[in-house]
C-alpha cells in the first residue's frame, strides 16, 4: 500500500515538477525575448516628432562635455552672424540642465568634440528648413542651404539628447550624449501653423513667447494671433487709440481684457523670428467686430458707439460696407500693422459675417483684400471669402469649413483648418473640462489621422493651422491642456510625407515625449488612447 501511495506520489511530484519547470523557463525565454526587444528598440533617437524624412543609426555616441564648443560658419558674413544667432539659442537651451556655458567659435578649421553648424556645401535640394545631422564619436555637424534650416536642425538636436536636458534646473548624473547616426530631413509644407486666440481671452506677452517656444520645438513655423473679435481689439493702433482703451478693456465673462503695445507686438514678433516662426496678425472683419465697433461711434449706421461685449454668440456684429469712413479706418489699421509686422501675410477674417448681406460681405473683402495687397502684403481669409467674386487667386484661403469649391475653381491656395479634424478648442471627449463640441470631440488619435489632402489638391495646399479659440480657455493650464499633445500630431501631418505617417507607429514615439513636455512644464493631456486608463 504504501509503495502505491509513494509511486501516485512521485507520479504527482514529477508533473508539479514539470510545470515549474516549464513555467520558469518560458519566463526565463519570455525575458530574454524581451532583452532582445530592448537591445534592438529603436534608440530614443527615433522617437523625434515630426519623424524625420531618414534617420540612420551608427555605432557609438558623441558625449557633449563643458568643452564642447559651437562652431559656426555661412557662406559669407552676414550668414555666419544668423548662424551665430542660432548657435546662441542652443546654448541657451543647453545651459540649464547641463550648466555648461558652451563658447561659440567662428573658425575655418574644426576641431574634434565641437558642433559644427554651417551653411557651407549645402545643396537647394532640401529647401530653406532642410537640413542634414552627421554625428559621429567626434561631433555633430549640421549642414543646410539655409540658416532657418540650421534652426530646424537644432530643434531635431534637443530630441537627441536625453530627456532631461530638457529640464530648468541642472541635472547630475546623466551622459549628455548623442547616438551616431546621420539625419536627412526636410518639411512636406511650407505652412504649419497654431492660432491662439487672444481676443476672447486675452494672454500677456510672456505667455505668448512661451507658447511660441513650445511649439518651435516641434517645428511650428507660423503663430497666427487672433488679434480683434467681438470682445476685445488686442493690438495699439495710434491712430486710433479707443480701439484698445476702450476695446482692449475686457474679454469672455468680463474680465479686465489687456492689448499689447506696438513695441510689445514687436518683441512677440522678434522673439518668434528667432525661432524662425513667423507671426500672422488677423483682425476679424466685417462680422467679429463689435470691439471696434465699441470704440467708435462713426463705425456704426446711427453713429454711437456700441456696447462692450462680454458673451460667447457670434454673427451679431458687422462693419458698414458702404460707408467710406469704414475703409478709410480699416487702411490705417491695416497700414500701420503693416509696418510692424513683417509677415508677408495679413489675415482679414472674413468668417461669420452672419449679420451681413452675401452682396455686401463680397463687395466688402474684396475691397478690404486689395488695401491689404496695396501694403505689400498677402490677404488671407476664412472660407466663405473664397465665394466672393471679388475675391481671386492672390487671396490664401483658410478652410475650416470644408467647404472650398470656389476656392478650388480660382486656384486659390488653401491652408487646412477644417474644424472636426484642426479645431485646438474642440473637447478630447466628454470628460474634457475646457472647449467646446460643436465640430466634435477630437482625441489624439482623429487629430493626427488626416492629411490636408483630404480636403484639397496637393497643389493647392500651403499646409495646415490648429486654431485654439479661446471663449472656454481663461488661463495657461487650459491652453497648454488643449494644445498639447495634439499639436505634435498637426506638427507631424504638416513636416512629414503622409506615406510616412502611420498613427500605432506615432502613438509610441508620442508616449516617448512625456519626460520632455513634463520637464518643460507643459502641462498636456494624457489621452487614453497613448497613456491607457487612470492617468487623468
Ligand atoms: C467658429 S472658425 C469661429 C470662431 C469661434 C469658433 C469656436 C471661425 C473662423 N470662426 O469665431 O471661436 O468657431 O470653435
């Protein structure tokens, strides 16, 4: 009896053996499967944003020490001195975490350990914002046509390195290095644009610039400022300077409002060029114009001024579209802005006018386009202007209604806006505390699966823009939590080919993102669909 018991005994023991063995070595393949994995996972370096045209990988790292120099050198003098420019706007973003203080070095010849930045040898091929980066164990050189190509380089450099060089404090203990590898880039569109509202809700200089900061990293080269809506008239004009003491007086919900002088305007713009982002300015018109309309009493029929407005509606307001005291204030406007802006483009709105007859809103933009095109400049308005006859060709069409066709017929040029898929104000989903829903919620995942050509002919399109309108957006923390992280996926629509682009495949590199936006002080969205469940 007992033998029998001690043979079902050693019968049961063996199987129990059996399945620890099996189990631990199926972990023990599982981990090494995994090792593997890891070993062969795409270095960070591959996980930029927008992905970049080629990335190839190397053996080895170049490690950035405090004897790390930037040498700088352009085709000829005045290209070296924007080089250098350049070449500061790195050490700058440098110094914080790593604390060295990196000297820059005009010089023929380059020594080892140094990045090298330069215009010389390169070819038209990759455009103005193209770019190559070589590294090697010895250094990074980063060759482009053009000093702006240079910038774009730079901005793919900071992806390089770790994480944290991101951060606003020195940081110990981490290798500043760079994998090997050589990077060959350059953008799809030439237009890849963020509006920010700041007429419904004012925002200071400071904010803007950090805005601004923000979105060049990831190669955002047009800031399109919403500057006068119903609410408020953002922008000192001197001609006329109720526009802002009155205008400028309050915003959405009746807060004090604000404007920005004219040498503010310009310090937004020159802190934007330095990041080669170029400022747009809008002002809204003929409907979206009651804080002009408020500032001035001859801009309405019966010749009062009208009341401030501190509501949400739109479609209430419009100019007078024959009256010539109207066209002689909007030249003004539109005349000094002009000499403060440096855009080539001048927005005139041209959206809602739902309180204006179609013939008179035609009449009105096309008169409006042409003083704009008198200042050197090019108009662009939001669909329906393309419908206007008046309206042709030299007038860049901003499309955020779908709806083009007359823009399609005259070979307008488009830039891709449509609300469902662009809209920064849109809601992720219901559980969203800021914007609003009218165009849908847009989740991380719908905001980056689309290309401009859905909507457009590849030859017509200059690119893409993401307005955030601001009527539900009172702060910092809401902006940067609307923005972000779905401005990275209109960055990469807008830099990368679409056959490129390939949503599981970015959901990852976006993921990869976190420590950098979090070590910015970026405060972004976790959307579900990238960071799983419970990360709210
Ligand atoms: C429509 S889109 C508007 C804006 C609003 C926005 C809110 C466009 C050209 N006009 O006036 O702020 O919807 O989503």
């Amino acid at each position: 009896m007992k033998s029998i018991y001690d043979k079902q005994w050693r019968s049961k023991f063996i199987k129990i053996l059996l399945i620890i063995i099996v189990i631990i070595f199926s972990t023990m393949t599982y981990t090494k499967k995994d090792e593997v994995k890891a070993k062969d996972l795409p270095p960070s370096s591959n996980n930029i944003i927008p992905k970049p045209l080629s990335y190839e990988k190397g053996s080895g790292k170049f490690v950035l020490t405090s004897n790390t120099s930037i040498y700088v050198k352009g085709n000829n003098e005045k290209e070296t001195e924007e080089i250098s420019k350049v070449a500061e706007f790195l050490r700058e973003k440098l110094k914080a975490s790593t604390g060295f203080e990196l000297k820059i070095l005009k010089a023929e010849n380059v020594p080892a350990q140094s990045i090298y930045l330069t215009t010389v040898g390169a070819q038209a091929d990759k455009g103005n914002e193209g770019y190559t980066i070589a590294t090697t164990a010895q250094g990074v050189k980063i060759t482009a046509y053009k000093p702006e190509g240079i910038s774009r380089a730079v901005q793919t450099l900071r992806q390089l390195l770790p994480p944290a060089i991101e951060k606003n404090n020195l940081v110990s203990g981490v290798e500043w290095s760079i994998p090997v590898s050589t990077i060959e880039d350059k953008p799809e569109y030439s237009n890849r644009g963020l509006m920010l509202d700041v007429a419904r809700h004012f925002f200071t200089v400071d904010e803007i610039k950090r805005q601004i900061d923000h979105a060049a990293q990831y190669k955002i080269n047009r800031v399109h400022l919403h500057l006068s809506d119903d609410q408020g008239w953002r922008l000192e004009i001197k001609k006329w300077p109720d526009l802002t003491a009155i205008g400028g007086s309050t915003q959405v919900g009746g807060g004090p409002g604000g404007y920005y002088t004219q040498e503010q305007f310009k310090d937004i713009v020159r802190y934007a060029a330095d990041r080669y982002v170029e400022i747009v300015p809008e002002f809204d018109m003929p409907g979206h114009s009651n804080a002009a309309l408020a500032s001035y009493g001859f801009l309405n029929p019966d010749g009062k001024k009208k009341p401030l407005y501190t509501g949400t509606k739109v479609g209430f307001s419009s100019f007078m579209t024959h009256d010539e005291k109207t066209y002689g204030f909007i030249e003004d406007v539109i005349k000094e802005v002009s000499e403060i802006s440096p855009s080539k483009y001048f927005h005139i709105g041209g959206d809602e006018a739902l309180s204006t007859k179609k013939a008179d809103y035609d009449y009105f933009v096309g008169r409006v386009a042409n003083i704009v095109k008198k200042y050197g400049k090019t108009p662009i308005g939001w669909d329906p202007i393309d419908t206007s006859p008046s309206i042709d060709s030299s007038v860049v069409l901003q499309n955020w209604k779908d709806s083009n066709s007359a823009a399609r017929q005259k070979n307008m040029k488009i830039i891709a806006s449509v609300a469902k898929k662009a809209y920064l104000d849109m809601k992720y989903d219901e559980t969203t505390p800021y914007g609003l829903t009218w165009a849908g919620y847009i989740p991380v995942e719908t905001a980056y699966t689309w290309d401009p050509t859905d909507f457009a002919p590849k030859n017509l399109v200059l690119g893409l823009e993401a307005p955030l309108w601001t009527e539900t957006i009172p702060n910092e923390k809401a902006m940067d939590y609307m923005i972000y992280p779905r401005l990275l996926g209109y960055a990469e629509i807008g830099w990368t080919p679409k056959a490129d682009r390939n949503w599981m495949e970015y959901k990852n590199r976006l993921k990869s993102q976190e420590e950098r936006m979090e070590n910015q002080g970026i405060k972004f969205y976790k959307d579900i669909s990238v960071w799983g469940n419970n990360t709210k």
